[in-house]
C-alpha cells in the first residue's frame, strides 16, 4: 500500500508541477552523463603542427555546451533546424545536399561546407590589419570562428532566428543557466557567448590519422599502391596541391574553377568572392575546400553541381570550365581512366580513423 500511495505522490507532483507550467526535464546527472565535460585530446596524427597554429585552443566546458547548443533545434524560428541539420555527423560534418535547406524547406544557393579542422583554417583576407585572420564560408565574407556560427541563426533561409530572439529562447530554458554559469561564470546569456561556446565545440572537431597521414609517417604499407600513383599525381604532375595544400589540403585562397559559369548568358549563377570584396577579378571565385574526408562530402563544388568524386576529378582533369576569369592555375590535365582511379584512391585515403560524433540524446530544459 505504501508503495502505491508513493507512486500516487510522484503522479501527483508532476501533474502540478505540468498545471503550473513548469517543465519537468533531465537531471542534471543525467545530462552530464550524456554530454560530460571531454578534456582535449592531443591532434591526430599529420595535423600536430596545424593545431599548433591554431589561436586558440577550446575550453572544455564552454565546448560542452556548445555541444548542446550545436544540435538544438529550439535556436531555430520554428524548432526544426539545428546547426548539425546542415553539418551532420557522418558526412564529415558536412551535407549530402546540393544545397543547403532550413526552415520551411527554404534552400539557399550553396552547398554547406565541411567544419572539421576549422580551429586552425586561416585565410589571407584583403584588409591588411586583418591579414592572417580566420575568414569564413565559401567567399570569406565573415572574419572569426565566433562570428561565423552566428550568422547562420539568422539567416532567412537557414534557421531564421535573430540573435535577441534567440537569446531570450535560451534565457527561457532554465536548465542551460548552470551551464553557462560553468563556461563563463556567470548565468548570462548574451549572443557572444552562444558564438564562442558553439565556436569551442566546432574547435574540438578533428581530422587526420589517416592512411595517408600512417604512409607519410613512415608505415610504407597503409596506403595501396594505386593511392600511392595517385599521390604522384596530386603533388606533382597534377599539381592539386598549388590550391589543395598544407596539412588540411587547403591553402585557404579563392580560385575561379567555372563552376557556375552560364556560357550563353556571359554570367555566373552565383559571383561568389565578387559580393564581399567588388574587386571584379574575384568574379566567380570561391575557396578552396579542404580534402580530408572528402569522400563524405558529396556532392561537390559550393553548388553541389558535381555528384561524385569521379566527376570531380575529371572536371579537373579538363581544365574546368573556360571563363574570362578563370584561374591561370588550372589547365588541361590529360588523364587516363588509370590515372582518375589513382587519384580517387589518393583522395579515399585522406578519410580520418576518428569516429564521428552523435547528437546528444538529453538537453537541458
């Protein structure tokens, strides 16, 4: 009997409770077992000295709540889209759309790039006190990690939620106070620190230990010999790596490959770097898109306009698409059928041994 009238209190208790309008939700036990403070991990292997320039490393707790706040789809206007809708796990953190979809089914004109290994991605920009700083998107028109993860908050075609707004969205959810409260001191909520605490998980977001990174350390038998071929290629008689370079194979530039280039129009579909910086020579360039894990990230190009790695490579392989502003660095490449397979077998072993990660399966409430 004892029992029953204990379980009749509980019931009891949560009807007021739900009467009242409170919102019963995980404890906080339970929320930190599903998403526990991770201390950093050392870089993978190839990319030691690429975090090593990294101007910041990331806060474990602010980086746990940026976990959450990554994943929530209450920072969207109508509670459908989070940041990982577009950026999703187990395609590198990338999307296998052409283009990206947010709220109301609205697309956008390009294709959601990859985040991984975002921390140390450095562009050169064109003001010069902000040379060497972090420039974002597919034309670079945003400056700094922090900033980068806000915009698309408000974006009308991506989850359409001004920053107050989505402020006071969060402030509403009593169970994130204490979190902030862990990664900033204080319970505040403000739009700088929803960036930097989103911007801290996005650093923890690493690639590398891959076949590749095992051969070039000295293990002679992690990449096949076709991959070792198309390596050849990549770095010399190809010369990829004048654009795909360093350690993430990006050199962080803006090139103009064709890619959206309307012959009988005389136009692009989309002017790419043009709208940010108005220098004409940046008509229809974008940046160049790093390579690990590539083979997640189909399709290809800001446009999604290539569906697989084989057509991407043989749009390469022609020279891409003549314009009057394409790049000088492109030209005709004469490859065989042999010499595409070896290229997408170098390019297969650029895939990171990392496990993906998952969403959270509790939030705070």
């Amino acid at each position: 009997m004892s029992a029953r009238i204990a379980a009749a209190a509980v019931l009891l208790t949560a009807f007021v409770l739900i009467a009242a309008g409170c919102v019963v939700g995980p404890s906080r036990t339970a929320l930190e077992r599903d998403n526990p403070v991770r201390p950093l991990t050392a870089p993978p292997l190839g990319m030691e000295e690429f975090f090593a320039e990294a101007p910041q490393q990331p806060d474990p707790a602010r980086a746990r709540l940026g976990r959450w706040l990554f994943y929530d789809a209450r920072l969207s206007a109508d509670g459908t889209v989070s940041c990982a809708t577009c950026h999703r796990p187990d395609h590198a953190f990338s999307e296998p759309l052409a283009v990206s979809v947010g709220v109301g089914g609205r697309t956008g004109r390009r294709k959601a790039m990859s985040i991984v290994n975002l921390a140390a991605r450095t562009t050169l920009v064109d003001t010069p006190e902000l040379e060497r700083s972090h420039a974002f998107f597919w034309d670079g028109r945003v400056v700094g990690l922090d900033a980068q993860v806000l915009r698309p908050l408000a974006d009308p075609t991506e989850m359409a939620m001004q920053l107050p707004a989505a402020v006071a969205r969060l402030d509403g959810i009593r169970g994130y106070r204490q979190y902030f409260r862990d990664a900033f001191g204080t319970a505040t909520i403000s739009p700088d620190r929803v960036g930097a605490a989103i911007a801290d998980y996005v650093r923890t977001l690493r690639s590398g230990g891959s076949a590749y990174d095992r051969w070039a350390a000295g293990d002679a038998s992690a990449m096949s010999v076709a991959a070792q071929r198309g390596s050849d290629i990549f770095f010399f008689r190809g010369n990829c790596a004048s654009c795909h370079a360093g350690f993430n194979f990006s050199d962080g530039r803006y090139s103009n490959l064709g890619i959206g280039w309307d012959a009988a129009a005389g136009t692009f579909r989309d002017d790419g770097r043009l709208a940010v910086t108005g220098n004409p020579a940046d008509r229809g360039r974008f940046k160049t898109p790093a390579l690990r894990d590539v083979t997640r990230h189909a399709p290809y190009m800001h446009d999604g306009s290539l569906a697989t790695l084989r057509d991407v490579v043989a749009f390469y392989g022609r020279g891409g698409t003549p314009n009057p502003w394409r790049t000088q660095r492109l030209r005709p490449l004469g490859l065989t059928a042999q010499d595409i397979d070896d290229l997408i077998a170098f390019l297969e072993a650029l895939d990171s041994d990392r496990v993906a990660d998952v969403a959270p399966r509790v939030f705070p409430q």
